[in-house]
C-alpha cells in the first residue's frame, strides 16, 4: 500500500504513488470495471462517428495532423499520437453517453481510454504496451480524475466550468506519464504543465452548440501532450492543484467555497473513489438518468398515454438546477441534440413519448415534434432540501392524469451506479447498438472477446486493429 507524505506537493504525491503502482496492486473489481470502460469507450467513440459532429472532428483532426502510427477509431486515418487521442476523446461523448463520477461529474473514462489507445499504437515494438499496462493506466488515470474532481464538488458546473475539461487532463497525464516510463519527478512535471492546458467552458450550453464534446478529447490531447514535455525536460509547478494560483485557487476563487485537497491523496491505493462512478443507460446528463428510469416504469406500469398526462412534477437538489432546470425556456424547446441531452424537461417528455430514450434519441425530428414539446411544457421541477446533493443521483417522478390520477416512481439509486448497477449483458448490448455502424456482429464479438482477456495480451494495439 502506497504511504504518503504529508510534506511533499500534490502532484509529487500522486507522481510516487502512479509511478510504483503495478496491475497487481488493483483489486479485482477495479480490474473488472476497467476492462468494460474500455469496451464503453470504444462503442462510444464509434456511435460519435456516425455524427455529423463526429465527421467534422475527424475531417479537422486529418487537416491538422501528418500521417502517424494512430488511427481515427470508425475512419481509420492514421494521424498523429495527439490528434488520434483528441479525435477519440471528442468522438465518445458525441452522444453524451460517457461514463461519469457521480461526485465529480467528471467523465474521466472518455480521456483515459483515447490517451491510452493511441499511445498504445505510438510506442515502438521494444516499448509496446501489453494489455495489463493499458488496464493499469487507465485505472490509475480514472483514479486520479476523480479524486482531484472531489476537492470542490460541485462548485465548478455552476461558475460555468465543465469538470471533465478541467480535472480529467490530469488523469490523462499521469496515465501518459505512466505508459511513457516516466520517473516521479517527471510526473510531477507532467501534472504541472498540465494544469496549463486544464479547460472547458460550458457557453456552449446556452446556445446548444457542441464545445462540450470536444473536452475529452482536449483532455486526452493535453494529458500526452504534458507527459511529453515533462519526458524532455519542460517544467512546471509543483503547487498545481494547492498553489496561490493553482486550479482551485483560479477556478474556484470564493474562499467560502469547500475545498477538501486531502481527496487527492488519501488513502492513495486502499480507498478507490473511482468505484464511485456510473455507466450510462441513457444519452442524457447523469443527473437526469434518475428521472428517466422513473418515468419509462410510469409509462410502463399503468399504460400512460402521453396524450392523458396532465402535468410531471420532479423533485430536484439544488446544484442541478442551473445544469438541466434553468433557464426553463431553453429547456423546454432545445436548440440542438446537445441542448436536449442537458434539459430534464425534454428529457423527460421524450422518454414518456417514445418508452425509451436510446441512442437515436434528441433527432431533430423529434425536437421539433409539437406533441413532445406540449409535453416537455408540462414537466415541473422543485427544489426538495432532502434530496442528496453531488454523490449520489436520486430522482422521482409524479404524472398526474387528465382524469385526476397521480402515479408516483422514485429511483434512488440511477441505474448504472455502484447501489444499482448495469449488467455486462446490458453494457454489451450497449456497446453492440453504438458500435453497429462499423462493426459486423462477428467484429464486435472479436472486440468484446479481446477486452475479456485484456490482461493477458501481449500488446494491446489489438484492440484499435480488431476496432477499425
């Protein structure tokens, strides 16, 4: 177990436990959940490049970049070992689809899983990373993006700041720093260039443009981009994380705002804050998966007709208001699919309209259908002190009908999570519907069956070849 020392930095801190970290260190179930991470990641960034957002990334990514050893998962360009990782990155959370930290809500596995596949195909056949190595980098990344996302929870979303941009950089750039044999000090290094390059405005969110789904994939690109720097010698601040104007100091500038630095070190490698996280079953902002579920059981349950809903109440805990409430009109019509994958009120309605909410969901067809916009008109929200705040994603769901019946549905834990978790199978159908585009069932099998086994292949570059 990795001990700690209180008078050394941050980064130095998480630097010596990253770099002494092997596979054998990991508990079997972060070995485990890591593994459907990767297969999450992948299907993801397949469904992204099915979009016209996807299409557009990768025809920038392959104007910017030279051929290189890495290739564009769903394209099959080879670029270079940055632009592959930005390009995967931004292409997995196309849909919003991608796994998050409930507390945080950082999507930390977007980032880790393209860092760690492209730098899978950058390294030459002496350095070549095995499947063991691809596991533990991706678990130590994770680790660290959620613990690092933990210090401030739930301060970032509201000054307009989206966490995944900001905190999952750093993961990324231990885990680079790790595939690349960098020593501790360098690592170190590493996580203070990185703090540079830390970034994610959410704007986008007023207006439903797509800046947001480029963040992994900055994060991933910043991450290599780092590791890179520090391995030649580039420094950089120490007191990234806790410093006068380090990130919390600069993003979080209210000193009556919580702020807890031990989340970053505690317990380095016998408490893993990444087992506190979610998969998606839902294209949708995690905060609202609650509401969802809720409502197709309604629906399901008592054989609700959308034209009989009256009105939808929904108890919300504060923080997410101004995230997938407010501004009510914005959400109520959605400007774009993006828009739509941030509004409880759209969410809701379309999911009560349909019985589901999958990955053709927020088509501009149904955001223009007037049957489902009545009926996002019709959900209400109130804030409820007793609902729990970042940590855990409860929700509840009240349809009262034309005729006077109300029918009541709470999820208390969202579907996905540690308390309610997603089946393998559930997963693997998931990862089969985002990858169909590309991939015959046959392929798809071969993938699933290679991330099985991943722990004991010999390169894990594998898995692009089997994915592209």
């Amino acid at each position: 177990m990795y001990s700690s020392a209180v008078n050394f930095p941050l980064s130095s801190e998480l630097a010596r436990w990253a770099s002494r970290v092997r596979f054998e260190d990991f508990p079997a179930d972060v070995v485990e959940v890591t593994k459907l991470r990767v297969m999450d990641v992948i299907g993801l960034s397949l469904a992204g490049a099915e979009t016209a957002f996807g299409k557009s990334t990768r025809d920038a990514v392959v104007a910017m970049s030279p051929a290189g050893p890495c290739r564009i998962l769903g394209f099959g360009d080879r670029v270079g070992v940055t632009a592959a990782a930005f390009a995967n990155g931004a292409l997995s959370q196309a849909l919003e689809f991608d796994d998050t930290h409930n507390e945080s809500i950082v999507h930390m596995s977007s980032p880790a899983v393209a860092a760690a596949l492209a730098l899978s195909e950058f390294t030459s056949v002496t350095e070549r990373v095995t499947g063991r190595d691809l596991i533990t980098a991706v678990a130590l990344g994770n680790e660290i993006s959620c613990r690092v996302g933990s210090v401030s929870s739930g301060e970032l979303h509201k000054r307009g700041f989206h966490p995944t941009g900001l905190f999952a950089t750093f993961g990324a750039a231990y885990l680079a720093a790790k595939l690349l044999g960098l020593d501790e000090p360098a690592m170190a290094r590493a996580a203070g260039i990185a703090g540079s390059f830390a970034s994610g405005l959410l704007e986008c969110w007023v207006d439903g443009t797509q800046t947001k789904f480029l963040h992994p994939g900055w994060s991933a690109q910043s991450g290599i981009t780092a590791a890179m720097l520090a391995r030649s010698g580039v420094t950089g601040p120490a007191q990234v994380f806790e410093g006068r104007w380090g990130l919390f100091a600069s993003h979080v500038q209210d000193q009556n705002a919580h702020r807890d630095f031990a989340r970053i070190n505690a317990n380095l490698g016998s408490h893993w804050e990444s087992r506190n996280s979610s998969f998606k079953p839902f294209p949708a902002a995690h905060v609202i998966h609650p509401y969802i579920s809720a409502a197709i059981r309604l629906r399901e349950k008592h054989a609700i007709q959308p034209d009989d809903i009256e009105s939808v109440d929904c108890p919300v805990t504060g923080f997410i208001v101004t995230i997938v409430c407010e501004p009510v009109a914005e959400k109520y019509a959605p400007a774009s699919d993006s828009h739509g994958r941030v509004s409880l009120q759209y969410s809701i309605a379309e999911a009560l309209f349909f019985g589901e909410l999958g990955k053709r969901a927020y088509s501009d067809q149904s955001r223009r259908n007037p049957e489902i916009l009545a009926l996002a008109r019709k959900v209400r929200y109130h804030v409820d002190p007793d609902y729990p705040g970042p940590g855990r994603f409860k929700g509840a769901v009240t349809v009262t009908l034309k005729d006077a019946r109300q029918f009541k549905e709470v999820e208390e834990y969202n579907r996905g999570s540690a308390e309610n978790p997603m089946t393998y199978q559930e997963l693997r159908a998931k990862f089969d519907d985002n990858a169909s585009a590309f991939l015959s069932a046959v392929a798809r099998t071969r993938v699933a069956d290679e991330i099985q086994r991943l722990e004991t292949l010999p390169d894990a570059k594998i898995l692009v070849e089997t994915a592209t």
